[in-house]
C-alpha cells in the first residue's frame, strides 16, 4: 500500500537558559519513526505534554521558532521541505487543532471554513461546499453567521471538522479531537474519522485516551517519554500476549483497575542515557541503563527494547 506519511528519525529540542547562560537541550521528541499508509489511521498515543502537538506542528511546518528539528519527513514519498510543507497545508495535509481557541474569535465560522479567496465567484462556490458540509455534520444555517464563542463544545469539534475536510485532504491530523466531549458526541468524532477511509483519506489521530485509539484506529504508535516505544494493530491489542513492549503491557493490564482510562505514570522528562522505561522495567539488564535500544521490527511489530534485538528471541 501506498505511504502518505513518512517520518524518519525525527527530534525536536528546545534550548533553554537555565540561571542566566547556562544552555540546556530539552529533547522532547527523540528519533521517532512512522508511517501511515493510504486509507489508514494510525493513533499516537501519549500523555498530556509528551510532544504530541509537537509532531502535528512539525508535519504542518508550523513548529515555534526556537524548535530545534533534525530527522526527515515524507509526504507521498517527496521530502517534506518547509516551502512544500506550506504549499500543502490546509490542502493535502490538514488540522483538527486540540481547541476552538484556533479559530478566530472575530470571524464568523463559516468564512473561516470558506478561507481566504481570490474572487467573489471562487467565495461564491466554496460557500456552497460549506453549507455542503456543515449539512452533513449537522450545522444549520444558522450556524454559518455564529462566531466561535457562541458554540457549544459539540458544535466547536464540528466546525473544527468541517473546516478541516473543505479541502478534502489527503491526510488529516487530528489533534485531540475527543477530550471535554459529551460521550455522544465522542461516538461521533469516532465514527466520523472513520467514515475518512471510506473516501481514500488518511488520518493521524493523537489522543491520550486509549479507548479512542482502539476504536478510532489501524495502528497504535505508543509514545513514552518522548520516544515511540512500539507500533502495534489494535487487532493485536485484544490480547495482551501479542504486545511487546512492558510498558504496552502494563497499560493493557492497567485498564480495569483505572475503568478502562489510560493513565499514564510518572515519565521521565528529560532522559540522559538509556532506555526511558529503564526505571520501571521488570526485565531491565545493565545494557539498558546505559545505551537506548533502535526501534526495530519484530513480527510486523516495530519495537524498542533490547530483549527483541537481533539473536535474541524476546523472551
Ligand atoms: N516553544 C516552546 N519552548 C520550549 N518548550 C516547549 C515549547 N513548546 C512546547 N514545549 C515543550 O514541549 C512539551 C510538549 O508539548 P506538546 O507537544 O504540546 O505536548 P502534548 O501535545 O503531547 O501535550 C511541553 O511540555 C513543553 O515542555
Ligand atoms: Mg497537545
């Protein structure tokens, strides 16, 4: 299958001034690899303030300026340069931000999901496409002439989608499209995004919650500490004995006891050397204190962890 995204090795630092001039690297994101394929969500799962928005901003091209980026991404196979990233965002590649605060507070919603156009007749035909829309998840015409503030957190998540889908793009990122939503309108957020491979598109999905991941999802990039740890089907995430990583492990086992809420433990912020997970690992060895093992391929399964390391069977 086709990949629409590619992301190689990629790392985002920031360097900080502790006490004057004192340089700190803060390494948020260290060495992450992913693909999505075409027709195909791939959930990043992570804790509030692991880097998630991060990785979005980084594929739109819009990272702060003291992000510091090195590593590669690929959209359809052409490097993701900062001009290409531009040409293609709000086209191919667009956002479902984390807030309604992205939305122009003085702008009627409808014309920012119209955009900026070069004509009136171009204004005239991406307003049709927006009622289009709109209709179809349920927003009135009264709605068009509403201004961001006057929206019920249901009818915000839908006109961040909407206004998402008016370019019909080839691949969505979804940043924490669910959190503050009534559970009615979770479902629907759910199945909308699903409804997206049906039409050939692509989504990243990035969320805290693991029970959206399961059942919005393909695939699941698990994130820890700012290193993707393993990438694994949701279908095997029905059994506990076809995820690989420990700390996949001890978020399965974790679920029951939590109502099925993915709550994350402490995670090291900032690691020196060796593995993130080293401190809580059951299976830890003194290599693991020291060095950090590559992400590597295991079954189909992409893993980080040395007992799954060439010559060596992962029991
Ligand atoms: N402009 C910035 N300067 C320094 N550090 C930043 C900046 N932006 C984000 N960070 C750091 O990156 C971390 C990850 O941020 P973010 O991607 O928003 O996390 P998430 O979306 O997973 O909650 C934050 O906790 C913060 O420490
Ligand atoms: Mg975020």
């Amino acid at each position: 299958m086709a990949k629409v995204l590619e992301v190689n090795k990629l790392s985002i630092s920031f360097t900080q001034y502790v006490q004057g001039l004192n340089r700190h690297d803060l390494k948020v994101i260290s060495d992450l690899s992913l693909d999505v394929d075409e027709r195909e969500i791939v959930a990043i799962l992570g804790s509030s303030g692991s880097g998630k928005s991060l990785l979005a901003h980084s594929i739109l091209g819009i990272l702060p300026y003291n992000a510091q980026v090195t590593g590669e991404l690929k959209f359809q196979g052409n490097v993701l340069t900062q001009d290409l990233k531009e040409k293609l965002r709000g086209k191919e590649i667009c956002l479902i931000p984390q807030s309604v605060n992205f939305l122009d507070p003085l702008m009627k919603v409808s014309e920012q999901a119209i955009g900026e156009c070069q004509n009136d007749r171009e204004h005239d035909e991406r307003k049709v496409k927006q009622r289009e829309i709109f209709d179809k998840y349920g927003l009135d015409e009264s709605v068009d002439d509403l201004y961001p503030f006057e929206l019920s957190g249901g009818m915000a998540r839908k006109v961040l989608l909407s206004t998402a889908l008016m370019n019909n793009p080839v691949l969505l990122i979804a940043d924490e499209p669910t959190p503050g939503l009534d559970s009615q309108s979770v479902k629907e957020t759910i199945e909308d995004i699903k409804n997206l491979k049906d039409n050939g598109q692509s989504v990243l999905l990035i969320t805290h919650e693991i029970d959206v991941a399961l059942k919005t999802a393909d695939r699941i990039a698990i994130f820890y500490s700012g290193y993707v740890i393993e990438i694994n089907t949701v279908e095997n995430f029905k059994n506990q004995q076809n995820l690989l990583h420990p700390y996949t492990q001890a978020l399965i086992e974790a679920l029951p006891k939590n109502g099925f809420k993915f709550t994350e433990g402490v995670q090291p912020l900032e690691v020196v050397s060796g593995c993130p997970y080293y401190e809580n690992c059951p299976i830890r060895t003194d290599k693991c204190e020291t060095s950090i093992p590559e992400l590597v391929e295991h079954d189909g399964i992409m893993i980080r962890c040395f007992s799954y390391e060439e010559g060596n069977d992962g029991t």
